[in-house]
C-alpha cells in the first residue's frame, strides 16, 4: 500500500464487514485504494461461524502466517442495519486476532461509536469510576447487569487490538476503562474544531461579528466541560453560556430547569440564536424538552448539535417538533445519511462527514507523514432543507453560501 503522499507504509486498513463505505472512505483517504473485500474474505462456515481470512498469494509457501509481519491493521468498525453489534463485536476480535496471528505488529480497532458504552458501570461501587458520588439509586439501576464496557475492553485486548480510536465518549467510567486497559492507547477524539468552522463559516446560525445574540447551550452539569471548550473554539467573546438541569422523574420523563450554576441567565437573550450541544441523543425526549423550556427566549434559531444519533422511529416523531429548527450532526452512525433513515427530519438535518478526518488522525497516531487539511470534513445536506441553495460537499465551499 502507498500512502497519498506517495510513500510507502505498512499499514492494511479492513472492516468488519467487507461493503462498509465509513471504513472504505477512511481507507482511500489514507492513500488505499484497494477494495476491502481484496484483502480480507470474510468467510463463514455452514455452521454460521466466521472465520475471516487476510487474502495471500496462494503459490507463496515461504511466507505462511506471516503475511501481515511488521503492518498495522485497522479495524473501522460502526454499526449496522445488516448486523447486530453483538455480532461486530465478535467479528472486531476475531478479525484482531487473525492479523496477529499472521504476524500484525499493531492492530487498531476505529469505532467512532464505542460499543456497550451505555453499560459503563455495575451494580457495586467499585464497578466504574464516575465523576461524581454513587448513591443507591444509582447502584440500583445497574442491580443484575454487567459491567458490559469493562467486558469489551478486556476482550479487545486479549484478542489482540492495541489501540482504540474513538469519537466523543461521553463516560467517564468508559474512558478511564479503556485508558487502563490499553495502558494510555485509547484516543478519544472530540471534534471541537469541525463543529466549530461549520457553526462559523456557514449561514446556520444568525449572530453578531464578536457572538452578538448568539447563546450556546449545556444540556447538563455533564456536558458542560464540552459545551465551555466549544466556546472557548468559536472564540466569539460576546456570546453567552447556559446551562440547564434534567430531572428523570422516570424512564421517559424528565423536567427541565435552568441550572443554579448556569453562566448566564436568560436576562437579555430574547430573540438569540440558541445552539444546544449534547454528545448522543437516542428518543429525542431530553432534547425536545430542553428546546420547549428553551422557548421562553423567543429564539430566531434553535440548533441542536449532536456528535451520535440514534434515527429512531420515536426518536424521528420527537424531533420532529417545531421547537427544534436544525439539527447537526456527525456520521459515527453511517446509516443516517440515509434519506429514509431520516424521515421528516431530512428537512431539518445536516451530517458532518469526519473520514478524512479520523483518516489524519490515525496518520498522526501512526506517525506517517500526510498532508494536513485544515478542515477535513464533507457536508451533507437534503435539498428540503430550507437552507439549501446549491450542493455543497466540502468544508471550503461554505463561504461561497454566507450572506455578507
């Protein structure tokens, strides 16, 4: 393989399935061009069981198990319609284990939505390290279930990943999980500047030249570190900052209020450009919630930009909501640029592509030399979007479409 700087580089980039454009993108923009499905054949048995093979010159009998010796192997692995997680992951360590078996010396495992990140901790105290103080309730919500990311965590290492490369993780307990197990080679990449430049220099939002009438949103005490870096990125020293405070009073009820350690207030921001930031978002209730409570402002745009999300049919019908204008959002689960996975929302909807993105970060990881795009993101945009005049696919082109 030959790196797009022209140089060669060991380095053999598959999937977890053999047609997963994320991962072939990712590939291509790493200098690639060979089909994944050229180099892995994922082969399964009568039986159902995988057994998936690094494809090697059949006449070479010099070289056996030794086809990978001295490459790095990336994994991209993101979910699927075709296939359940369960079966991901499986497919994730036994796919790491045939590279180092055939002689890898590095396998990386690319999951921009890290699995069983949801089960982050278990039913005793010493079952996860969170931020903050575990009381019983807490405890009790994980009373009979596994400590599922622990699991993950050790089983990609024992079957023979190295690395992990992920996109904005929102658990503590997670990250620091992965971090112990992978001895520090766990990246969690948090895409502050690709949310920035797109908020920037297109026309989704209405404010003045330092932020004026421009207010950015905290969903939670728990997001507000994210929220007050994104800030800190957008560099406009006259927006504002707020935070708010979700009470679940049960499974699929939660009451909204403006967080007594909140920045700002809502004195003075009537008719403001409001952006409420949240890492995932899976039924949409929370964030419909927030941006109803978020209506006393009387705001000319409510944007919610979001890194993971769940197209759920419920999740759909919620955000459908006309409290809800625009909704940014990343690629971490491919299967939403998909209009039917969509639905309605492709009106109110634009995804944030990051392969190149991920692709010059593994180059970084790696240590190849590649150049450096400032903004390595592609846009995508429904034509029922009000906002859409004209295709526009690469980060460059937004300034073409800002009004003076």
């Amino acid at each position: 393989m030959t790196l797009s700087t022209g140089q060669p580089a060991n380095i053999v980039v598959v999937s977890n399935s053999s047609d997963n454009p994320f991962a072939i993108d990712i590939a291509y923009a790493m200098g690639q061009y060979d089909d994944i499905a050229d180099l892995i054949s994922m082969k399964q048995f009568m039986n159902s069981e995988f057994c998936p093979r690094f494809i090697s010159d059949e006449a070479d009998f010099e070289n056996i198990g030794r086809k990978l010796k001295g490459k790095s192997v990336i994994i991209v692995s993101t979910g699927s319609h075709v296939k359940t997680r369960q079966e991901l992951a499986m497919s994730n360590f036994i796919i790491a284990r045939a590279a180092k078996e055939n002689g890898a010396a590095r396998v990386i495992l690319v999951e921009p939505d890290l699995f069983y990140s949801a089960q982050d901790r278990g039913p005793h105290k010493s079952l996860g390290e969170t931020s903050f103080e575990r009381d019983v309730k807490d405890i009790k919500k994980f009373d009979g279930q596994p400590f599922t990311a622990k699991l993950y965590a050790q089983m990609l290492k024992l079957s023979g990943v190295d690395t992990i490369m992920t996109i904005h993780n929102h658990s503590d307990s997670v990250q620091k999980i992965f971090n112990e197990v992978f001895e520090g080679d766990f990246h969690n990449l948090i895409p502050y500047e690709i949310y920035a430049h797109y908020l920037l220099n297109s026309d989704i939002l209405h404010y003045g030249k330092d932020g004026e009438g421009l207010v950015l949103c905290a969903p939670d005490k728990g997001a507000r570190d994210f929220v007050k870096e994104m800030f800190n990125t957008l560099g406009l020293s006259k927006a504002k900052f707020i935070m708010l405070d979700k009470e679940r009073t049960n499974e699929r009820k939660v009451e909204i209020t403006l967080h007594k350690e909140s920045e700002h207030t809502f004195d003075g921001l009537d008719g403001a450009s409001i952006v409420l930031f949240d890492d995932m978002v899976r039924t949409g209730s929370t964030v419909v919630k927030s941006c109803q409570f978020l209506q006393q402002i009387n705001p000319q745009r409510m944007v919610f930009a979001v890194s993971h999300f769940y197209a759920s049919d419920e999740g759909r019908e919620r955000m459908a909501h006309p409290a809800l204008g625009e909704i940014l959002t990343l690629n971490t689960l491919p299967t939403i640029l998909n209009r039917d996975e969509q639905g309605r929302l492709r009106k109110k909807m634009v995804v944030l592509k990051v392969e190149k993105w991920l692709a010059q970060e593994l180059c970084n990881i790696l240590g190849f030399p590649q150049a450096q795009e400032a903004n390595p993101y592609k846009i995508d945009m429904s034509s029922k979007n009000p906002r859409f005049k004209r295709k526009i696919w690469f980060s460059e082109e937004l300034s073409e479409l800002k009004p003076e």
